[in-house]
C-alpha cells in the first residue's frame, strides 16, 4: 500500500510537470489570454547578431511563461481561490471592498484618491491657460465650453472601501483643480459632478458594484447637472424629466469581474432605462475625417465621430467623451437638435469638424483619472491666442524652452 501511494505520488509530479510541457508543444499559441485580458509574448526568432543571441534567452522565457499549458486554467483557479478564500483581489489594478464593491484603482486612480499625486503651482496655471484659451477661442468661434469631470467610483462611495484606504483620503486632482480655477480664473464652464452625484446616491444607486462606470441612474443625474449648467447660457435648452424613463431591471457583469475573469461573482441586480417616447435614430451617422487617433485606438474601427440627434429641439452639440459618456448618449440624443460624439479625437484635432459643423456648444466630459490628459496643451491654439492678444494689448507671455535653459528665454 506504501508503495502504491509513493507510485501515486510520483506519477501526480510527473503530470504535472511533462503535461505543460508536451501541451505547449502541441497546442497551437494563443495571441490574447482571456484569464489577464492581455496580448501574450509571440516566439522569438533570434537572428545572426551577438545582441539578438543575448537577448533571446529573456525573451524565450517570457514567450513560455505566457505559453505552457494550462496556463489559462491554472490563472482561472488562482485568481477564483485568491478572491474567495483569501477575498483579495488577484490583480493589483483591483480592490476588493465591503459588501462585493470591487474598485479600479489602476492608470493613477488611487493615488489620486489619496491625495498623493504632487502637481506644482505651474501646472495649475497651465491648466488655467489651457481652459481659458480654448473657451476663448471658442467664444470668438460663437461656441461655448462646457468642462466637466466625472469622478471615479472612489470619490462616490468611499464607506465601500477598506478602512485602511478609506482613512487615508486625501485632496483629488478635480478638487484642488477647482480650487484654483475659484481663486485665479473667470472659468465659468468648469464642472465637477462630485457633489452632484453624492447627493443623487441619497436616492439610489449611481455606480455599478462591479464595475468602474455609474449605471444609468448615475448617467442620468450627471446629465441632469451637465444640463442645468448649460441653462445659464441655453435658457430654451428642455431637460428631460426622469418620468420619461422607462425603467427595468438587469443583470450586469461589470467590467472588473471581466478583468479578475471571475465568473463566481453573481451579475449585480441593476437598472436599464430608455427614454419614451424617443425622437432621435436608433443608428448613428459616422462623419468622415481625415485623421486617426493616436495610441491604442488607432486600429478602432469605430473611432470616427458620430451623430444622432432629436430633429426640431434647439442646439447644435459636439460631446468629445471616453466611456463614461457612453452612458450620457441616450439622454443627450433626446436634448440636442444635432449632437456629435468623439469618443477617440480631442479638441485639438477636431478643429476642422468645428469649422465645418458650428455647432451652439463643446462638451468635453471624462472620468477624473483622465483630466490631465484632458488639460493637454495645444501649441497652434495658444499661438492664436498669443497673436491676438498682441494685436491688442502690450501684454506678452514669456516662454522658456526646455532643452536649451535660460539661454532661449525669449518673447512671443
């Protein structure tokens, strides 16, 4: 019987060591694993040169660390047991709060939340000249600038997280961003939806549990607030009320539970709501430009701007938006006469679509942990506002570059 249980023991260790092994040899290679939603390592192919022979070693191992087999099954089990026994979470850009809240904290939103993110008094006056010059701009163009942040599920429901993150909340961005703006700018089109959603959440649920976007409730009463803003300029602009919702209950598997690849995690109980009766398309217009977005979204086919619309109500609007605004396009399709979308190309590229398109107002509305990126400088719009300005006035702006130091430091 000993014997039996030592042979036993012996072919568990040899399954477990040859089987990944012959199956990467005989199971073709995957491009993308499911289990880290992640491009995995493609073979190497070393070439006739010393440092390509140096390298292929590192890059060999990491092409099997993606590639031996069960690979994909052995990640499915840890991060199950790691969620369920240990309740962490198995990834570091996910934590896992009280009552199954699951929060994103990755791409600096943690950080963020606490506070620890320094920004020098420089950078709050760029991002003061950026907003001031493309609302001017705009103004000169007859078009309003409408700037608006949406906070991250952390900002909202802080009681949901750990007590050892909940304790150490700092100052956001958004907040200190908005502070300034108070003291040294006339911005009248800045919006942060903070206090507008921690009241709304009085009432209901605005965030999904398990995922990193407010459901269509919370959608909803940041439209609202969006559209209470642009009233002081819009006095005929109509807001939809919530009666006209059609409300429903849903299943949702948030995007977290995608990324932890966590099918243990039950669907949340939420909210659909569709605006009855609706005026505006069921399909979306693509409107052709010639220009593509940088980065990643490159190859999106879908990355052109859009339009829908509710023919005969007032306004023309250009919404330039990431994910979060998804949300708001059910109810600005309902509001605007004309409305356009961007979900990949920034103001700065758009200035051709403006021309063309004159539309009443520029919403640009994002998630928090993108407002630096958001507050871009863009050198060809602040040349136009630097000449027209010297036109008029002595005042000049000084401009130090900074590759060559004090000695380029010069007039403009």
């Amino acid at each position: 019987m000993k014997r039996f249980s030592h042979f036993c023991m012996a072919g568990i260790f040899l399954t477990f060591m040859y089987v990944p092994l012959i199956l990467s040899v005989v199971v073709a290679d995957k491009e993308v694993s499911m289990a880290e939603k992640r491009k995995l390592a493609k073979l190497p192919r070393p070439e006739a040169t010393v440092e390509s022979l140096v390298r292929f070693p590192d890059l060999y191992e990491t092409y099997y660390n993606d590639h031996f087999g069960l690979r994909e099954q052995l990640v499915v089990l840890y991060n199950f047991l790691y969620f369920n026994v240990l309740r962490k979470s198995p990834l570091p850009s996910v934590t896992v709060g009280r009552d199954g809240w699951l929060f994103y904290n990755a791409e600096g939103v943690l950080p963020d939340f606490l506070g620890l993110q320094e920004y020098s008094l420089e950078q709050f006056e760029t991002w003061r000249r950026v907003l001031e010059d493309r609302k001017e701009w705009l103004g000169d163009l007859g078009i309003r600038y409408l700037f608006v942040v949406a906070p991250s599920k952390m900002m909202i429901y802080p009681e949901q997280l750990p007590e050892r993150v909940r304790k150490k909340a700092g100052s956001p961005l958004v907040e200190r961003l908005g502070e300034y703006l108070r003291r040294h700018s006339a911005m009248d089109g800045f919006l942060d939806l903070r206090d507008d959603l921690l009241a709304a959440k009085n009432r209901r649920q605005v965030y999904y549990r398990t995922d990193t976007h407010w459901n269509p409730d919370g959608a909803f009463d940041a439209y609202t607030a969006i559209m209470n803003s642009l009233k002081q300029w819009f006095p005929e602009v109509k807001i939809l009320a919530e009666s006209s919702l059609d409300r429903t209950t849903v299943s949702h598997r948030g995007d977290i539970c995608i990324t932890l690849n966590l099918t243990s995690i039950a669907p949340e109980k939420t909210v659909a709501a569709v605006v009855t009766p609706s005026c505006c398309s069921e399909s979306y217009e693509k409107i052709p430009m010639d220009i593509r977005p940088a980065g990643k979204e490159a190859g999106n086919p879908d990355y052109l701007p859009v339009r829908n619309g509710c023919p005969g109500a007032p306004l023309k609007a250009l919404v330039i938006h990431d994910s979060f605004g998804l949300f708001l396009r059910p109810y600005f399709n309902e509001t605007f006469g004309q409305v356009i979308y961007s979900n990949y190309i920034d103001l700065k590229d758009l200035k051709e679509l403006l021309f063309r398109e004159k539309p009443d107002v520029v919403i640009d509305v994002r998630v928090a942990r993108h407002l630096p990126g958001m507050l871009e400088e863009d050198p060809e719009l602040e040349r136009f506002i630097l000449e027209k300005h010297a036109a008029n006035s002595r005042d000049v702006r000084l401009v130090l570059d900074k590759e060559n130091g004090l000695s380029s430091l010069g007039l403009t």
